[in-house]
C-alpha cells in the first residue's frame, strides 16, 4: 500500500473522505443535488457548469464513495472523486498525489498539532460506521428488491387481448413466430406513476424482470402504455420542475449489474446451463424491451438481453455465456455524448471482461424496432 506518512495509507484518507462524502462533494463544488441515495450532479472536468446535464452519479448510501460518470465511463472511489476534480480529469499517479495533498491539508496531517493517536481513534470510529452504514444499504436495497419483485409477481403473463401484448404487437412484435412469450415480462392494468412522492397517473403498464448476474431479481423496469392509441407510451404530463415530458419508462431499485433477460436463442438454455454444456456464444444487447423482442424477431437464433439505457451498458455485467458482445446502438445522429457513453461501454466489455464486442446498427429508423416495423431486411 502506498503510505502518506509512517503510520497513514492512501487507503486511510479514502476512508476519512468517503466518511464526510458530502462535505468534500461541497469542498469540491460540484454541482448537483440529491436523488435517492446518489448525488446526481454535472462532472465536473467533463462538463463543468450549471448547464450541463447531470451524469456524474455519486454513491451516499450503498456503496458509499464509489461513481461513474456515465458520459464518459470514468469512475473510481472518493480520492478518486478528488483528484480527477482537481486536476481536470487526470487519472495518473501525479493526480493521486495532488488528492493526497489536499486530503493530507483538509486533516491536518504534517501540521504541528497533529496527534496520530488522535487520527487513528477517529479513523477506526469511521471505518465502523461506514461497514455498519454499508449493511444498513445493503439490508434496505434487500428489502426494496423485494418489494419490487411483488409488483412484478402481481403482474400477469402476457396473453392476447391485454393492452400490453397489443402494444407490442402494434410495434411488430409477433409472439406466435417466435414460439413463446418471454417470461420476464408481465402486465398490469392500473399501475400508478408516482413523481413527488405521490401518484400523478395511473394506466396500463409492462413490467420486466431485471435480473442479477446469479439469476436472482434485481429490479423492475415500467413501462406506462397508452390506453387508447394502441402501440404507444402513456403522456404522463410535463414535469414542473423540468419543463419537459415525464419518462414513460422507470426502473427500480438498484440497477447495477442488471439485465433483462428477453431471449436464449436457439439453444434455449439458461446462462448457467449454456455454460455447463460449453456453449460460448456472441450475446447480443441492446437497451430496451421493444429493441430486444424486435432482435429476437430477427435473429431468433441468438441470446439477447437488455440494460435498460445506454447508461446501463457501463454497470451491467455480460451474461456468463458470452465470449463477444454485439451492442445493438440506436442511431442517435448528432449526439457526441451518446456517442461517447457506447465508445466507454464497448471498451469496459473489453478490458474489464475480455470480450470481443462489435456494433450493430439498424439501416433505417432509429433503432431495430423501427427496422422491423418498417419490414426492411436487416
């Protein structure tokens, strides 16, 4: 371990930052606020200023101190979080050592009236805390799972006639060629939208799986349908604060490292079962529920899954039968920042995981379900 002093570890300041997160979120002055149990803000040596759109997420509950930046795939703990602030998103050895400077001054350390014993106490006080705050989040993100699955368990299996097996077939999505309906995706009638902690519409909504690496469920993702104009999103309203439209579509709780799990291809088995029978094979992702049914549309022969959102490519964790990822991209024309979240994406799937990862793009529309709707040969 790389050592500040004698007694005092790089680790040991990461620690004493990430116990007063907030206070060093505010010393650093990035700009954001609240949601949840993150600090959602604008990154600050990506895109500085009050004008930015907030993708920089910072972990205050599970996982304390740990975030990415989903524009660019940068991520790190809180000296991290320190160093690439200070240094304008320098990620070597000499913005470590800016981070431990500025640690270093905000504690004291070196100072005259430093006491190590002092510090020491203090540090052993914090690293209980955190461990106990850590199963605190860890328990409640257990118990929000849960609650999530029973929403999900309260929705039916897709069938004929149901306004959300209609939707996607009006999106050209046809159950009967492929065979079966996924399981992981159900139904409900009367599903309220909350925003500000209270329902502001209810309506007809789908309701998939998203699942953990182990298979174990993980969240929900929602999406509110429109229960007149058949094959579109529900029109929630426009969002006071924003000015813009509500998203149709939420996903809850903790999503990280979660997929939904649309299709096995042709040899319908399970992850865990395709690898105790030794097939290795090119998983093809995408980012949503109707993208995902329209790829297994086209290539039923190939395994397919969904992350959720663009953002979801940099947390999600490929299905372990996959030696090479195809990423299905939407054609977001003219939009670098899109374009810089999959470039991070495929490069993640390569050096943390080894994959061979390729992009697939619909020739026409704006992603495959607009291809399929179109009946165009991919």
């Amino acid at each position: 371990m790389t050592s500040v002093n004698t007694d005092i570890s790089v680790a040991d300041l990461a620690t004493r930052l990430t116990g007063e997160l907030e206070a060093v979120i505010g010393a650093l002055a990035i700009v954001g606020k609240r949601v949840g149990g993150s600090f959602v803000g604008a990154c600050p040596w990506n895109h500085p200023g009050k004008k930015a759109e907030p993708k920089l997420y910072i972990r205050l509950k599970n996982k304390r101190g740990s975030w990415i930046d989903f524009r660019s795939g940068d991520k790190g703990d809180a000296l991290w979080l320190v160093a690439m602030t200070l240094t304008g998103g320098r990620r070597d050895r000499a913005a470590l050592g800016e981070a431990v400077a500025w640690a270093k001054k905000r504690y004291g350390i070196g100072a005259a009236d430093f006491y190590a014993d002092k510090w020491a106490a203090q540090l052993k006080a914090e690293k209980a805390r955190l461990a106990q705050a850590e199963a605190d989040a860890a328990k409640q993100l257990e118990k929000d799972r849960g609650i999530a699955q029973s929403w999900w368990l309260k929705g039916r299996p897709l069938a004929p006639g149901q306004i959300g097996y209609r939707y996607l077939q009006a999106r050209g999505i046809d159950f009967a060629r492929l065979g079966r309906v996924p399981r992981a995706i159900r139904y409900q009638d009367d599903v309220p939208y909350y925003a500000g902690g209270k329902p502001i519409w209810t309506g007809p909504c789908l309701l998939t799986a998203m699942t953990l690496p182990d298979g174990k469920f993980g969240a929900v993702h929602r999406t509110w349908l429109d229960p007149v104009n058949i094959g579109e999103k529900a029109d929630i309203g426009i969002n006071p604060d924003t000015g813009k439209p509500y998203k149709p579509r939420k996903m809850w709780p903790e999503t990280a490292t979660c997929v939904m799990r649309l299709w096995r291809g042709s040899s319908q088995l399970a992850e865990r079962e395709a690898v105790k029978h030794g097939l290795i094979e090119d998983v093809v992702v995408c980012e949503g529920v109707e993208d995902g049914l329209s790829l297994a549309m086209i290539a039923p022969e190939r395994r397919v899954v969904a992350a959720g959102s663009l953002a979801g490519l940099l947390l999600m964790e490929p299905p372990a039968c996959a030696d090479a990822i195809t990423i299905a991209a939407d054609n977001d024309w003219g939009k670098p920042q899109a374009q810089a979240q999959l470039d991070a994406a495929c490069q993640r799937f390569a050096d943390e995981f080894g994959l061979t990862v390729k992009i697939a793009r619909s020739p026409v529309g704006k992603d495959f379900n607009d291809l399929l709707r179109l009946g165009v040969s991919a």
